[in-house]
C-alpha cells in the first residue's frame, strides 16, 4: 500500500522537491532549483550525457531537455547579475521620479498661486462694479439723471426717467457707453468670467448659470472636480503610504520550461512583470503548469509565439484602441538563451530594450565562434573570423560583442560589456545598451583586427580600425579619423611563419570592474542553498575582475558612484567610452615551451620575472594556467630565451632551422645581465601589482594576507615602476617569491568537468 507520501498531490499544493503532482490525466515530479520548482516527467533524464541512445535499457525517454543542472551555473549568475542591475536602474527610477515629482509640485504651486492671485483681482474688480451700480443708482433716483436715446433721424437725445418708465420703455438700451445696463436691473446677478451666459433671477428661477469654484490649496482635493466622490482621509493616507513601484520588466525570450522566469519571478523582488514566452505550443502549456505550481501567476505572462515577432512588437506596437495611455512594452531586461547562437534574435533584441537596458545573451555553439573549423559559418553569424590557439574563446567572446555593438550602432545604440565569460562550452554575456548617437562614435576605434600567428609561435599584433583623440585644449571634445595601415608584417617578427586575420573583433573592455565588485558584494549575503554554485561564481568573478588589473586605466571609475546624464546617481558607473583594452588575450607557458622544445617553467617564475621587469600580470577566466600581461611579445620571448639559457637547456638536435622556435632562440641579447637589484626596488614592484614579498628588510611594502576586501571608492593607483625601453636589454631575474600569488580565501576558479561525456543536453524537439 503506498504510504501518504508518495502519493500525488494536486497543482496547486505547496511546492516541494521530490513530490509527486498530479495535474489532470498527467504526472510530475518536483525538482527544486533557487526558490522555483520545476516539473519535470516521472522518467525524463536530469543527468547530463550526450552520448545517450534514444532507446535506454532502463526505459526512460529519449534526451529531450526538461531540466538541465549544468546550466544552473548559467541561472544563479544571471539572477544575482539582474537583480545587481535592477538595483541601479530602479533607484534612478525613483531618483528621476522624485525629481519630476518636486518639478510637477513647484509647478502647481506656482499654479496656484497665480489662480488665488486672479481671484484676488476678480474680488477687487467686483467691489468696484458693485460700488459703480450703487452710485449709478443713486444718480438715478435723484431724477435728475436722463437716459441717452437714438432719435429716428439718429440724433441723440436725452429722456428722462419718469417719461420713459410711463411710455413703458425698456430700461436696457443698445448703445449704452456708460456701463452694462444688465446690472441696474434689480434681482439679476452677473458673476465674473461668466460670459455668454445667461443671467439668472435672484430668486432662483430660471435656467441655472454654471457657478466658479475657488481653487482648493489642497492637492489632492483638485484631483477630482467633476462631481464625482471625493477620495477620503483614509484613501489619501494610504496612497500617501504606499511607496512608488518603478516598472521592471524581464522577458524570458525562449523560455522552454520557464524555469529561468520562474527564478527571475521568485527571488527577484522588484521585478513587476517577467514574460515566458516560447513559440511551441507544448512549451508554454508546460510553463502554465509551472507558473501554477510555483503561485506566481499574477507575476508571470506566458505567450506563445516567435521571439523575434514578440521583440519587434514590443518595439512597434501597433496602433491601440485605447488610446495613449497604453504602456510601452519595452523590456528593462531581455534574456537570450537559445541552443545554440543567439546571432538571429540580437537586432531583435536591442530595439526591444528600454534605454539603458540589460540585454543577457548566452550563446552555445563553441564549434563556431571559437574554431577555426566553421570559419565562414563564424562570418556568416558573428561578422568575423575566429582566431586560432589557446585564447580562442576570449577571442569568441571579443567576436560575439562586436556583432552585438555592429547591430546597434545602426539604431544610435552603444553596448556596455558589464560581464563577459567563457563558461564551459558556452559564452554568457550581460550587456548595457544606452541610447547615444555619441557614444557610437567610438566604435571604430574600439574595433580591432589580429594578426595571429597561429602556426608558428602564437604570438599576435592587434590593428585598430579607427582613433579617437582628445583635442588638444579641450577634454570633453574628441577627434575622430582612420587607423593608418599596415600595422604589421605578413610574417611573424618573431619567428618568421605565416600570420592569419581574425576579426574583426570588440577591442574594448570585457567586463565592467564596479558591477563585478557590486555582484560579489551582493553574493557574500547570498543563501548557499538558493545559489548552490556559490563557490564558483566567487571564484570566476574574482578572476574576472583580477584580469582587468592588467588595464589599470579602466579599474580608475570602479566602485563609484556617479551622476548621470539626467542627474540621477548610479549604483553602477558607466564605463567611459573611449576606454579600450589594450592588453587582449592570454599566453600559457606550457604553450610557449612547446614552440622551443623546452621544459615548461613553474608559472611563479615566469610571473615573478616579468613582474621584476615591471610589468602587470594577471590570470585570465578563461583557461587555468593561463598569463595575461601587459608586456610585449618581444619581452616574453626575451624572458623565455632566458629560462633556455639559465635554467632550463634543450636538448641538441631538439630543434631545426624548420621549427619556429629555431628563429626566436637564435635571437642574441645586446648586453649582458646586469645581476639582482636592490630589494626595496623589487618590493615596490610587488606593491604596484598587489603581491607580497617574503624579503625581511622590506616588510613595510608587502601586502597584508587574507581576502581583498569589495571596495566601494576608486583605490589610489600606484605608479607602476618603469618598463624596459628596449625588451632585449631589460634585466631577467626568475623571483618566485615576487611571482607567487598573494595568499587569502581558496576559491574555485576553473571547473572541471564533473562526469564523462560532459556537455549540453540535446536540442528539444516539438511534441516532445
């Protein structure tokens, strides 16, 4: 007998992971994630194996995906990335509302006080009227007075009084210049402003003349003069009380199960509306289910069909019945995660979203934009070539933004890389998009081509497509003109092979340093048990904002807050639009080694030693193991000839004249080596790039050990010690202690793949 347990509940009992739902002739299975549930068949797969038969032994369905737990990566860093986001976008919400609230205020002040001042005039017009009739009056009862009549002839004469009253004359003549000879009349009244009315008896009789109403001093008592109910005490009060909800809208574009709307809908709380929308059928009838299950119907709206017809007409609603208080239907945010490229819904997108809007793009196909296998497909999506080597995926990344910056300049839009990452087999992008005509202008100089030696030593030469230059008395005007071309040699300086164009690709920066700082603020209090990938996220966002140290002068603005153009402040700054990323990609020695034949060294060394030349170094996301620096490729090979020489000699023969490693070792220096340098000049090398030293003398300049701490004010930039005018006599000195990484929290900053045959699910089919 089944025990109470496991039987099925209804759809609408409180959600809990592993119960068994019912709903009509159909039976779910709960599967928490976050703060949402998603339902899921009693037998469909939730681990992850691609290589799985359509047929399983254990009768179980066909990989179709209805629940994909190596995405939920993807999903926690994409709530805790929009609510970041939102944080920043609803508080100049409110600061701008305030503002016109105070501006609407002042306006009806003055308003009002201009209505009280008329009527203020109008009382003392009145009371000169009123003592003009009473001495008209008095002139006419002393008889005295004559009226003023047209003769036949048109001659003027003068009646008197009694003789006009006895031959039953009419006291209101035409032509009188005197006064209005309606107000002698006794028991007619003539208020101000009331013309083109009748006059009204006094007694009451008569058509009723509209009467003008003495403007209220109390605002909300002018909201309603027509007649109708005024609001009481109690309904001002809690109007009065009830704080302005600014509009968040999210849509989920392809939104399959709903899963990722139902976590934007549950743990985001200012979000006012989230959209679930999906063209097939069965997909949204499934996220109704969902949204019932999770009691989150009055947040979520599922619609069905296409996503680029959805976003084009959330961007030109046609004409409304209603008239124009309909609401725009422009999104604050719009996620983009298809299976595969996301290249076909971008343009869709971007005119979709509001101004400074949050466009999250995920794309799938790692085979494309970061192979060299599919180079024309690569061109056909993403409007470039791929790079080859080890740094293709950021290359990927960089081809992926340009694409989505190339489809908004047409509209005046310019994109703001907020987060960049190559996660897994996938790239995942949150990415600001403003509405500036000016920023657009430096797009070509953001634009790069690379020259990639790609078959020989892997080293690589960048050439922008434009330059943006400050003119010289001014700091706020720009100069705008064409690279000048070639910017390098067909053939690789360093070791003579063939180079490839790849690009053209985004040469700005992938990430900005102040919403990474903000996100990893907001994941110190975040519940380990609603974001389980915690640890990870952690790891790669740190790792993420130590390889922007590289670029120190885009680390300048982080952590501050800044006025916009409206004058509201700005949890996130905007990253200035000149700004460029003038250090792409990463090396990894191993790599490096195999080009010469060598033994590849620890990777303390090779940081110490460039570290002691002067230059920064850091770690890329991407790749473990992987270098990115600020040195040239002259001062890698030079360092690398140097470990050859002093530490590490090849073998004889290991290397022929036809191997590209053959020319960079035949590479000679020009001076010798000029032996150690003096401690207190390694320390502050160490200083300017965060790393602490181990030297007893110069313990004042070594950093303190434990967790940087999430700054909020732009730290003082140290000036970095001065790099080597010519690479080939710069002084090589291997100091493991400068290069060793400074010691605090053990993070997870690479994942390794949890199973085999780890990767994406297979792509869902309708009717499945």
């Amino acid at each position: 007998m089944a025990t109470s347990e496991a039987a099925p509940v209804e759809i609408t009992a409180e959600p809990k992971a592993g119960q068994i739902v019912q709903h009509g002739d159909k039976i779910f299975t709960a599967i928490r994630e976050g703060c949402a549930y998603i339902l899921v068949p009693p037998k469909a797969r939730t681990v992850v194996d691609p290589q799985a038969k359509s047929k399983a032994d254990d009768g179980s369905r066909a990989q179709n995906v209805f629940y994909n737990p190596i995405q939920q990566f993807n999903r926690d860093l994409s709530v805790l990335a929009i609510k970041a986001f939102g944080e920043d976008v609803c508080q100049r919400k409110r600061q701008k509302h305030e503002q016109q609230s105070e501006k609407n205020k002042k306006k009806n002040e003055r308003k009002r006080k201009r209505d009280v001042n008329q009527d203020e005039e109008s009382g003392k017009n009145e009371k000169v009227n009123e003592r003009k009739r009473k001495r008209d009056a008095d002139q006419d009862e002393e008889g005295g007075a004559a009226k003023v009549q047209k003769a036949e002839d048109g001659s003027a004469i003068a009646v008197p009084r009694d003789s006009a009253e006895s031959n039953g004359a009419q006291s209101n003549c035409a032509g009188t210049e005197e006064h209005d000879a309606s107000s002698s009349i006794p028991g007619l009244s003539e208020g101000p402003g009331d013309e083109g009315t009748a006059a009204v008896p006094a007694d009451g009789t008569g058509p009723t003349a509209p009467s003008r109403q003495e403007p209220s001093l109390n605002p909300e008592a002018d909201l309603n003069t027509s007649g109708t109910q005024q609001p009481t005490a109690e309904d001002v009060q809690g109007k009065a009380e009830k704080p302005w909800q600014p509009r968040f809208r999210i849509l989920d574009a392809l939104s399959a199960t709903g899963l990722r709307a139902l976590r934007y809908a549950s743990e985001i709380p200012f979000a006012t509306t989230v959209v679930a929308n999906d063209r097939e059928r069965n997909a949204t009838e499934s996220i109704k289910v969902n949204v019932e299950h999770n009691k989150l119907s009055s947040s979520i709206i599922t619609t069905t069909g296409d996503a680029l017809g959805h976003m084009y007409g959330a961007a030109y609603p046609p004409p409304q019945s209603h008239g124009p208080s309909h609401v725009s239907g422009k999104y604050d945010v719009i996620d983009l995660d298809p299976y595969g490229t996301a290249a076909p819904f971008i343009d869709a997108a971007l005119q979709a979203l509001e101004d400074g809007g949050l466009l999250c793009v995920t794309c799938t196909d790692s085979g494309v934009f970061a192979s060299c296998g599919y180079s024309e497909k690569t061109f056909s999506l993403y409007g470039g070539m791929p790079i080859k080597g080890i740094h293709s995926h950021e290359g990927g990344l960089r081809l992926i933004l340009q694409s989505i910056a190339t489809s908004a300049s047409k509209y005046g839009l310019a994109i703001e890389p907020l987060l960049s990452l190559s996660i897994d087999f996938y790239a995942r992008m949150f990415v600001r998009v403003r509405k500036s005509p000016l920023d657009v202008k430096f797009l070509a100089g953001k634009t790069m081509i690379v020259y990639s030696c790609d078959h020989g030593c892997g080293a690589w030469t960048t050439q922008y497509l434009g330059r943006h230059m400050r003119h010289k008395n001014s700091d706020t005007n720009w100069k705008y003109s064409i690279a000048q071309a070639p910017g390098t040699d067909q053939l690789c300086e360093h070791c003579g092979s063939k180079t490839h164009v790849a690009g053209p690709m985004w040469g700005g920066p992938l990430h900005n340093p102040a919403f990474v700082e903000k996100v990893l603020k907001d994941l110190e209090t975040a519940d380990k048990e609603v974001y389980q990938t915690k640890p990870r996220i952690e790891g790669m966002l740190d790792t993420a904002l130590d390889e922007m140290t590289v670029n120190s002068d885009t680390m300048d603005f982080r952590g501050t807050t800044t006025a916009s153009a409206n004058g509201t402040k700005e949890i996130i700054p905007k990253t200035p639009p000149e700004a460029l990323d003038h250090h792409p990609f990463f090396f990894i020695p191993s790599a490096l080694c195999k080009v010469i034949k060598a033994q590849a060294p620890p990777e303390a060394l090779l940081k110490g030693a460039l570290r002691h030349a002067g230059y920064r170094v850091a770690r890329s996301h991407c790749k473990p193991g992987s270098i990115k620096t600020d040195a040239p490729w002259t001062a890698i090979w030079e360092i690398m000839r140097e470990w050859v020489r002093q530490r590490s000699p090849i073998k004889e023969g290991a290397l022929q004249e036809i191997h590209p490693g053959w020319k960079i070792l035949q590479a000679t220096r020009k001076v010798e080596q000029r032996g150690e340098t003096d401690g207190a000049k390694t320390a502050a090398r160490a200083e300017v790039n965060g790393e602490g030293t181990d030297n007893e003398d110069n313990m004042e300049h070594s950093t303190a050990e434990g967790t940087p701490d999430i700054v909020t004010e732009a730290p003082k930039q140290t000036a970095p010690p001065e790099k080597p005018a010519d690479p080939k006599r710069m002084e090589v000195v291997f100091d493991e202690k400068l290069g060793k990484d400074k010691p605090g929290k053990r993070l997870v900053r690479y994942q390794e793949n949890p199973r085999e045959n780890w990767g994406p699910m297979r792509k869902a089919k309708g009717g499945a």
